[in-house]
C-alpha cells in the first residue's frame, strides 16, 4: 500500500496520507510528504497543495514506537521546515485529532482547515517529551503564551470551534465535505502574497504570566520534568527569534527523550493500550448485548457503578435490602451528579436524563430484565454467596452476573449458582465513579463471551480494564497487602507515620499509607470492643482515634483536616510496641523503601509466575490507575526494570529477616535479576 499519494484538483496538489489506525507520522509518511513538497515546489502548473489524511484522523502525532531508535530522514523539524519554506500556499485539512507532531504540521502549513468534531493538541507532556518539531515555538506565535501553556502544559486538546476563536483553524468546513471545501480554500488563497508564516509572527505574553502559572499549576506538575521544560521552551519563544528559539526546545527535547520518566510514561500509554487485550481470545469472540444493568446494593461502591452505566444511557435497577438504605443511596447518587453540575462536568439537562434512567428496588424480580448485574454489597463470602443464589434464581437465562468483591474467591462465589460460566469480577475503585481502574477477573469457568463483553463494556464507561485471575486480592490488593504490613512493622520498630509517609510523598504518590489510613477511616472492619487491642490500628480505635473524621488517627487533624504528627498516635505506638517486646531502632528512608516498595516488585513477579496477570505492565496498568503510583515512574514493575532487578533482589535479601514469617523470593525475580532480565 502506498502510504502518501497525490492527487491533482486543476491547479491544487492533493497529498493524501493513508497511514492506519492513526496516521502517525513514521518514516514513510514523513518520506512521502517531502517528496510531494518537492513535487509542487517543481512543477509551475501547481498553485496551491493541500495536506489531508484518510482513516479516522489527521496525523496523531510523531509515530512513538520509533522513540529511542535512530530516526531515519527526513526528520520531522526539518521537513516542517520544508513544508512551511513553500512559496506556495500549503493547507492543512483536519478531522479526528491533530496531535503532538500533526498539529505541528498543521502549524507549519500556511493555512487550516478544520471540520468542527476535529481535536486539535499537544499532548507531548503526557509522554514526559516536549512538542519537539516547533510546537512550543510556533504555538504560542499564533495563540498567545498564554494559551500555548494551556495546551502545551496542560497536554489537553480543543475543538476545533475554539481553535477557531483563537486563530488556531482558519476555516471551519462541512462534516462531510472538508476535501473538497479544503480545496476550495485553497484556491481562494492561491495568490495572496505574503504568506503567512507561523514562524514569522511574534508570541505575545503578559508580564509575570510565566510565574503566575507555575505557582498556579505547582501541584499538579510536581514531580513531572517535562512540564517545566515546555514552560522554558514557551518563554524561548516570547524572549528569542524563531530560530532561536527553535534551538531551545531541540536541547531540552534531546533531553527528555531519553529520561527514565520519559520512557516511563511512553510504557504506560502502551501498557494502558496492551491491558485491553485478552491472550487467547479470538477477536470475534461474540459479545453478548447489555442493554439494562442491575446493581445489588446501594453503598458508596453500589452507587458509584451505577453512575457509570446511567452517564452512558444505559438503565440501571439497583437494589438494597432496606427502603432507608435505598433512599440513602439514591439521595448520594443524585448529590453525586449535582456536583458534577456545580463543577461544570455536566450540564443539568444530562443529569435529569441520568437521573431518570435509575429504577430503585427492594425486589429482586425486578433484576429479572438485567442483561448484567453487579453485586456491591459487604465484603464477606457468606453474604455473597447468599445474594449470588438468590441473583441466579432472579435473572434471566443469559445475563452476566459479576462481583465487584476485592478480594473474594470469584470461583467460590461462582459456584453457588447454575451458571458459572456467565459470573466473573468487576473489581471498581472507589470512587467508582471517578476511579478509572477496572480489574476484570476472569474465573476458571468464566466463558470467552462473557470476559470479552466485560472489556467492551469497561471501554464504553471509560474505564481503564485489566484482566487478573483469582487469587486473594488479584493484582492490586494482593500487592497492597506486602507494602501495608510493612508499613505497619516499621512504625512498630522505630519509624514514625510520618517518616514513611514521607518516603511515599517524595516517591510521587499523592498520599503515603497511614495518611490513607487515616482519611478511609481506622474503624473499617473494627469489632468497636475498646479491650481487644491485637492491632494498632484497634488500639488507636479502642482510644477514639478513627482517623481524619475524629479529628486524630496516626495524626491530628485540626477543623480544615490539616495534619500534624501526634505525639499521642506516637504515645500509643511505642506502648503498644512495648507491650509486643519489639525493640526500636533508626530506621532509614532506604529501609522503608526497599522494605515497602520491593515486597510489592516481589508480589508482583509472584503474580506473573502464577499467571494471574497477563503481563507484568498490566500490573503497571493497575498501580497508575488505580493507586495512584506516579505515572513517571512507569508502575512497580518499570520501575523495578528502571532501578535494575539485581538491586531489588539485593535489597530483598539484606532485609529479609525483617520481612516476616510470610516472605519468600519469587523464583521468577530471581531468575530475572540473575539473567540481567527486566519484566517489560
Ligand atoms: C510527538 O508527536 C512528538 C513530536 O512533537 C516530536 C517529534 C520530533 N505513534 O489510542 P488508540 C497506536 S509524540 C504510534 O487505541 P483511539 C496505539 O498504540 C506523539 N502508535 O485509538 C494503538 O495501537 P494498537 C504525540 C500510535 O481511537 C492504535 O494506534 N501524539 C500513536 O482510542 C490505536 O490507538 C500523541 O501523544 C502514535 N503517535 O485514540 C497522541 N498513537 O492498536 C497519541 C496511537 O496496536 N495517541 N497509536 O494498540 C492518542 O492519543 C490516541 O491514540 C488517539 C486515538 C486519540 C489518536
């Protein structure tokens, strides 16, 4: 297949790329478009050239699997270069999602054109990279500094209607008639003279603008290195000539490219793509149609799934075992969608058509109709094992019956009804509505159909899926369980909450575990009897200490839920370590890691060695999304290849009389780190 080929329009040069799925722009596309450039650049009949794609989108970016080879010529920069040095007019015909390097095209032609559905973006930052082919120089010399750093920083893309108010698209055309009113455009223009040139205008910025957004977006670029290299390379723009300028952001991309965060956040968004797929499942596997879903209680966890089925229009009949509880549950959903009002997520008019969509219930009958239901009640396996018999009584022939448990059996609960081959996961996070996270677990009698409409579904509600097998905890909260024990024993042993929350914050989580504790609340799963005291965290409860909502657990909180390290947490701790004989030492922010973040690398080769991930940057997959493990460090296991395997096995061994009677090497590390191996 010829990927760019050239049409003629009387005296306009069509270039057409035909790149599938999105139309990155490798070698050949980049090859192909300086060819026809040169063409139109020969030949005196040509007047104008328009620049349009085939498939579902304008150029999506630079072709990202080609980061980190040699890039073969001609290189992007240059040919943009080329491209914009026409002394014929070049026009840029968008529809999709004119991305990275395609809006960097789109820039370096003379004009644009764009349908209205079109997304126009720099999303670089999200790759831990910089628009590297003129991007931050270009940008910001047609929309201002200000909303360059916007896009540039922010990485999130605009319509094409605004990018019209902002002088970004030209021309809006027809949906379906952008080729033709592209050309049409470019005859208009054909003979204008001067042309004009991005790279020829000035940036306008306002003074302090640059300090005023860092200070204003500190919080969500900390940790990240790419977002201030785009600001530098933005002000180089402001400050110096286009060339200038242009040097600039080449260094500080050079730079990026090969950072571990870089590669890091590159893993992720091919790991996020990878998830999706199911080893061993024909891809016309046959999906089974969900039209109407059930939701078996109404809790926090209840309601926040059906949120998600109700804001794609699919009807939702939840149920509850008590009027109050089910009046409770709906009054939070419906406060839920208000607040998306109140911040603009959603308009008024969406919520009423949400809102009329969810049938409350307290009869099982009607769950009869539901060609999915999800249960969501309390995490015990005789509960739900009671709720699945009486599940698979109610629904019909057919429907899919999932457990949102977190750490149950699923084979067990399968068991219970006549169907197992039609139950599976649904493991959401909480909160369900907003959590992108979904762990699919795939049981032994889990049919393909069935695990195949899970993942589709998960995709139509936004979510980010992962399949994991059974075992207790699947990916995620089997790994949990490691760092959290050690995590207990530190602060047992002589480390303050605080120390290893600490450790956890500069890591680049946004909370370290006893923060976490503190704001879920210590009385989780408490038997509130204020003698038993086997646990901190029950002593902690036995003294009135239940976390964030009490004012105090590990910390003290004052009435805007400020903390502080508390003498008393500290007070009751070292008693309660006295009182178990374990002897306190200095611990080191070296210990904590190794001791809390290795155990976790191990969990996770233990995971893969089982089978119970597909692939180890699914489990990457489940730490970002769900955990929030910082997306530059790449998830457990890219970090673990990052730091080298060797050094985790190391720091494994010269703890592991402090990691407890449950700890055991993965053989599957071992022989990795022996071999110079990575996971990913
Ligand atoms: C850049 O441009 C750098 C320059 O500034 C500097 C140069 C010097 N390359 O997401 P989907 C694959 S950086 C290679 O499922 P959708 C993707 O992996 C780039 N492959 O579809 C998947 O493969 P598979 C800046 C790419 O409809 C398939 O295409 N641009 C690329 O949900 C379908 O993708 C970006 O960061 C790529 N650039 O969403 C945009 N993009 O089927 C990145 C996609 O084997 N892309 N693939 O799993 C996106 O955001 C989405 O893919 C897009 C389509 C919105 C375009």
């Amino acid at each position: 297949m010829t990927i760019i080929t050239t049409e003629r329009a009387g005296d306009v040069l069509v270039v057409i790329s035909n790149n599938p799925p999105v139309n990155a722009l490798g070698h050949a596309v980049r090859d192909g478009l300086a060819k026809a450039i040169d063409a139109a650049a020969a030949d005196p009949a040509i007047k104008a050239v328009v620049i349009r794609c085939e498939g579902r989108t304008f150029f999506a970016g630079a072709d990202i699997t080609e980061f980190g080879k040699p890039m073969k010529d001609p290189q992007l920069p240059e040919l943009l270069e080329r491209i914009e040095a026409l002394d014929k007019p070049v026009v840029a015909a968008i529809h999709g999602t004119a991305l990275g390097g395609g809006l960097e095209t789109a820039l370096a032609c003379h004009y644009r054109v764009a349908v209205p559905s079109a997304k126009l973006g720099l999303p670089e930052v999200k790759l831990g990279i910089l628009p590297g082919a003129g991007g931050t120089q270009r940008l910001p010399r047609v929309v201002g500094a200000e909303a360059a750093l916007e896009m540039i920083v922010g990485g999130a893309p605009i319509g094409a209607k605004k990018a019209a108010e902002v002088g970004l698209v030209d021309r809006l055309a027809a949906e379906d008639n952008l080729a033709a009113e592209a050309i049409a455009f470019a005859r208009e223009v054909a003979d204008k003279r001067p042309l004009p040139r991005t790279s020829e205008r000035k940036a306008a910025a306002e003074p302090g603008m640059f300090e005023a957004f860092r200070a204003k977006n500190a919080k969500k670029m900390k940790g990240f290195e790419a977002p201030e290299a785009c600001i530098e390379a933005i002000q180089a723009a402001v400050d110096l000539p286009f060339r200038e300028g242009l040097e600039v952001e080449r260094r500080l991309i050079a730079k990026l490219i090969v950072s571990d965060q870089s590669k890091a956040q590159r893993h992720i968004f091919f790991a996020e793509r990878a998830a999706a797929k199911v080893d061993g499942l024909p891809t016309d596997t046959p999906l089974i149609p969900v039209k109407s879903v059930g939701v078996i209680g109404a809790g926090t966890m209840g309601g926040g799934i059906a949120m998600n089925f109700l804001s794609i229009g699919v009807p939702v009949t939840i149920l509850e075992a008590e009027q109050a509880a089910l009046d409770r549950g709906v009054g939070v959903i419906a406060k839920n969608y208000a607040n998306n009002v109140k911040s603009g997520r959603m308009t008024e008019a969406q919520v009423e058509k949400a809102m009329a969509l969810l049938k409350p219930t307290l009869s099982y009958d009607d769950l009869a109709q539901a060609d999915l239901v999800i249960e969501a009640v309390f995490e015990n396996m005789d509960v739900k094992k009671e709720v699945f018999a009486r599940l698979d009584k109610a629904a019909k022939p057919g429907a899919i019956l999932a457990t949102n448990t977190s750490y149950l059996d699923v084979d067990e609960i399968a068991s219970v009804t006549a169907r197992p081959e039609y139950v599976l996961g649904m493991h959401f996070f909480s909160p369900a509505n907003v959590m992108k996270l979904l762990e699919v677990v795939r049981g032994a009698k889990t049919s393909d159909s069935v695990l195949a409409t899970a993942m589709a579904l998960a995709k139509q509600i936004r979510k980010i899926a992962v399949v994991a097998g059974v075992c207790h905890g699947f990916i995620g909260n089997r790994m949990l369980k490691p760092r959290q024990d050690q995590a207990g024993q530190l602060i047992l042993e002589g480390a303050k909450p605080s120390d290893v929350d600490r450790v956890f914050l500069d890591f680049g989580f946004p909370m370290g575990p006893f923060q976490l504790a503190d704001l879920a609340g210590l009385d989780i799963g408490w038997h509130r009897d204020p003698t038993r005291r086997e646990t901190v965290r029950e002593a902690l409860c036995a003294e009135g200490r239940l976390g964030q909502k009490s004012g105090g657990g590990f910390y003290d909180y004052d009435e805007k839920r400020q903390r502080t390290p508390s003498p008393v947490a500290e007070r009751i701790i070292a008693e309660f370590a006295a009182a178990k004989g374990i002897p306190q030492r200095q611990i080191s922010d070296e210990e904590i890691r190794e001791r809390c973040l290795y155990t976790m690398v191990n969990e996770g080769a233990k995971i893969l060695e089982e089978g119970k991930a597909q692939r180890a940057s699914d489990i990457d997959v489940v730490w970002v999304y769900g955990y929030g493990w910082p997306v530059y460090r790449g998830g457990p296991m890219l970090w673990a290849d990052q730091i080298g395997l060797k050094t985790v096995v190391d720091g494994l061994k010269r703890q592991a009389d402090r990691l407890g009677p449950d700890f055991s090497l993965s053989p599957l590390l071992v022989a990795k780190a022996e071999k110079g191996e990575t996971f990913n």
